[in-house]
C-alpha cells in the first residue's frame, strides 16, 4: 500500500513525547513489509545537522493561508525505506519549539493546507492519509470540504490516530475564513464546533474515515465523560469506525544488549551487567550503592496526567520504606519544585533530577529494579513498556494502555510483568506499591521469573504494524 503519516513530531529529528516515538517507528516497520511509506512533518530548524545535510530541496511554492500568501518549501530525505518531506516555512516552524505559541491555530492550519494543496505535487499520491492528533486533523476535512473536487484525491482514505485527547486544538471559529479559506457553515451547523471554539480533533474525529487510539482499553475509556476531554458524546456517536491498537516500541532503539547510552550491557540470559547498571546509577545520582535495596525509578512528563500529585500527596509514606528512588523529569514547576523540596528532605534515598535527557533516560529504564507510572489517565505509554523490556518492572494505576500492556503480579501464580492498583487513591497506590517494594525484600526468585517474563514480552512494532495494515485494507472494504 502507499501511505503517507502526516505528524507534527518525528524521531530522530525532533520529539517532545509519544507521538514522536510512534512516527518514528511505524512508518519503518510498515516500510519494513514492503510498503511505500512516506512522513511529512514541519521542517525545524533544530533539525540535527546530519539530517539536515543530507536534505534535498524539492520545490517551493507559494499558497494562501486565508488572505496570506505563504512560502512553502519542500524537503526529502530517504531514510531507512521511509521518505520524509519536510515542509518549511521559516516564520512558523523556524527558530522555535514545536509547541506552545499564540498562532499554534495558524501553523498548523498553515501545515495541514501545504500537505493538501501540494499533494499533486511531490512524487507520492497516497491511499491512505493516516493523520495523528490534532495538529494534523484538520486534513480529512480539507480534504472532503475544501479540496473535493481534485480527482486524484477523491480515492484518498483518511485514519486519525487519537495520541491523547487532552490536546484538542481548540481555535477562534475566524479561523475558518481567515486562515483555511473556507465559509463559516460546518461551524454554525455544529459539526465543527465545541463550546464557542472551532476544535481541530472534533474535525478529524468526523471526517476521517476512521479513528484510532493508542490501546484498546482507551478507545473505550475515551467514550465516557470521565475520560473523553467532553468529546465523549462524539466519539460515542461514530464507535463504529473507532478502535484501539497499541503502540510498540523500537527494538533497534531500545535494546539491553546493545544501548549506545549504556556503558555496561545485559539480556534476558544473563542479569549482571543490570546488577553493575544499578551500582552506576547509585552512584552518578550520589545514592549509597546498596545491591539489596529495591531502586525505583521514574522518567516523565511532570504533568497532571502523569500521577504525580497523588504522589506528592504521600511522598513521605513512599520513602518511608526501604527504598532509594531517582526521578528525571521536566514539566508543571509546581510539581519539580515539590520534587526538589522531597529531594531536600530525605538526600539519602531520593534524587530528582529535573531535566530532559535521554542518556539518564536509558540508565534509569537499565539500572532500576522498579518503575513507577501512576498516570492518572494514559493513552497508552511507552515508558513501562521500555522498563519491562529492559528488566524493569513497573508498578501502574490500571488505566488505558497500562492496563493493556501490564500483566499484575498475582501472588497465587506468581506470574506478572509488574504491578498494578486499580482505584486512583492513595490506598491504591500504596496498595501496589508495599505489593512491589515487599517482593523485591523478600521473594528474589519470583522477581527475577517477572523480569524474564517482562523482557520476553513482545512489544516490538512489527506485530503493531501488520494490525495497522489491516485497519488500512479495511477502510476500501
Ligand atoms: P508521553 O508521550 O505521554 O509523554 P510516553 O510514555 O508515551 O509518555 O512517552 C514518553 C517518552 O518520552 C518515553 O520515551 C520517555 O523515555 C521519554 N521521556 C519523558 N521524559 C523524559 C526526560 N525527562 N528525559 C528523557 N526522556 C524522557
């Protein structure tokens, strides 16, 4: 098949979280089983240099962002099977971060128009367009509302994948006219509208031809009011074209036996170099080097979502127990700076170290016996599933994507990948957590039987990729 993945981040060229990872290794696994698969995502100027020198201008343009009339350049780089085009324009994505700006409504309306209107004009039509959160919903409406009549696209097939349905690109209904060029009618019928904003999602959700999210348990999760960011009612009215498929993980990227970030390696065969990771990271976060202790490490967003309230709420019962916890992270400054106070309360046993780095990511996800992930809601989450590949295993709130890729401990098999609690509380909470720290004090086999069976889980892309394929096949049933 020709698809082509519309994404506003990408690894190895830029991310910020989970959609990066997934647009960096789908499209491969997919390429991987012979298809043509192409990426197109905004051209940085953050870009590593390698990549950027070895980028090939394709053409340039000029297209109308309402009244504007923009530069749109055209970038290719062949990569491992997969064509990205990066699209530039200097005065949207140049110099900056990929999020967070008062015209975030009119880069990606800007984006989202240069993908349709130039379609014709890169060496690629597409069957499937798959599109991926709100950034790039807005395409399968462009493509049914505004660009309808070009022949060529009218067989074109439309998926959106739901990431997380907390960002939903809400934007002054004026966007409609001023910025895509089309009349206020799908905002005045409702089909576009949320409250008194034009939502970005709510468009994709409508007019793609079919919707997925990130694991099964949450495309469920996602239909009730608890957890649907008030488009429950949406997602409940088209259930027939929503479905779940979880992410994986890049096994070429993240694998103990060969982790260009770790210094020392091991596999499910052979434990000791882990036991050597944990001494490296005791020391580098300045712990005492205790073999016996139980480590549990966190790396993550430090965001409502993630958990860490909850957990602010009973950090003094947490490293009550035996333990030694390392957290690396960036995110809410309420919750780092909780994090430091902690840090400055028990030295000996708790380490925040608040930053972004993908090094101290790998040595964590490595040296730790225990991760902890107590999101409140989780789309799918790739952080356990890296830990458990890598011999760690995760103590999780059972909620979407944890929920699918956990299996709990139960003390009658002695079986699991990891622990889990199922009420939000501190009861819970506290429940898996004694529940994982106990067993590391007093059952080292049955740990040691977990971690093989967390490592020989499959999580690779491959298996993900091919139940993509068929969610592609099925749209020209
Ligand atoms: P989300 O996309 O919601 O942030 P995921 O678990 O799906 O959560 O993906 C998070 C990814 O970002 C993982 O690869 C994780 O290792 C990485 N990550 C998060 N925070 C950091 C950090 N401070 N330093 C390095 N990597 C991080």
């Amino acid at each position: 098949m020709k698809i082509l993945f519309a994404t506003a981040e990408c690894a190895p060229f830029f991310k910020t979280g989970g959609l990066g990872d997934v647009a960096g290794a789908l499209p491969q696994a997919l390429a991987a089983e012979g298809h043509e698969v192409a990426v197109i995502l905004p051209y940085l100027t953050k870009i590593p240099s390698e990549f950027q020198a070895a980028m090939e201008d394709l053409f340039y343009d000029f297209i109308q962002v309402g009244w504007r009339r923009q530069y749109v350049g055209i970038k290719k780089l062949v990569r491992q099977g997969v064509t990205y085009y990066f699209v530039d324009n200097e005065d949207y994505f140049g110099q900056r971060e990929l999020y967070g700006y008062y015209d975030d409504g009119e880069r990606w309306a800007f984006f989202c128009q240069a993908v349709v209107q130039l379609l014709e004009r890169f060496d690629f039509l597409p069957e499937v367009i798959h599109v991926n959160d709100f950034h790039t919903a807005m395409i399968p409406f462009l493509l049914k509302e505004k660009w309808h009549w070009v022949q060529a696209y009218q067989k074109i097939k439309t998926l959106l994948t739901i990431h997380n349905i907390e960002f939903q690109g809400a934007m002054d209904p004026q966007v409609l006219p001023e910025l895509f060029g089309v009349g206020m009618e799908r905002y005045t019928d409702g089909t576009l509208r949320m409250g008194d904003a034009v939502n970005f999602l709510k468009a994709g959700i409508l007019y793609a031809d079919a919707v997925n999210t990130v694991s099964p348990t949450y495309a469920e999760e996602i239909q009730t009011p608890a957890f649907g960011w008030g488009l429950d009612g949406v997602l409940r009215s088209v259930s027939g074209k929503l479905s779940g498929i979880l992410n994986g993980i890049d096994y070429q990227v993240y694998n103990p036996a060969d982790d260009p970030y770790l210094t020392d390696h091991f596999s499910v065969d052979d434990l000791t170099g882990k036991a050597r990771l944990k001494a490296q990271l005791q020391k580098s976060f300045g712990l005492p080097q205790d073999a016996q202790v139980p480590l549990i490490g966190i790396v993550s967003r430090l965001t409502e979502q993630k958990g860490f309230r909850l957990m602010l709420s009973m950090m003094d019962e947490l490293l009550g127990a035996d333990v030694q916890v390392v957290l690396l992270g960036t995110g809410m400054p309420e919750i780092e700076n909780g994090f430091r106070y902690y840090e400055g309360r028990y030295p000996s046993k708790f380490k925040a170290d608040i930053a972004f780095n993908l090094r101290r990511a790998q040595e964590i996800y490595a040296g730790c016996d225990l991760f902890l992930m107590p999101s409140a809601f989780e789309p799918c989450g790739l952080s356990q599933m890296i830990a458990m590949h890598y011999g760690t295993l995760p103590i999780v709130h059972e909620v979407g994507g944890l929920k699918d890729t956990v299996e709990p401990y139960s003390p009658i098999t002695k079986r699991g990948a990891g622990f889990s609690f199922k009420d939000f509380n501190p009861e819970g909470l506290r429940y898996a957590y004694q529940q994982a720290v106990n067993l590391c004090w007093q059952d080292h086999e049955t740990i040691l039987k977990m971690q093989k069976q967390a490592m020989t889980t499959d999580f690779s892309w491959e298996k993900k990729a091919t139940e993509y394929l068929t969610l592609y096949q099925s749209l020209f049933a």
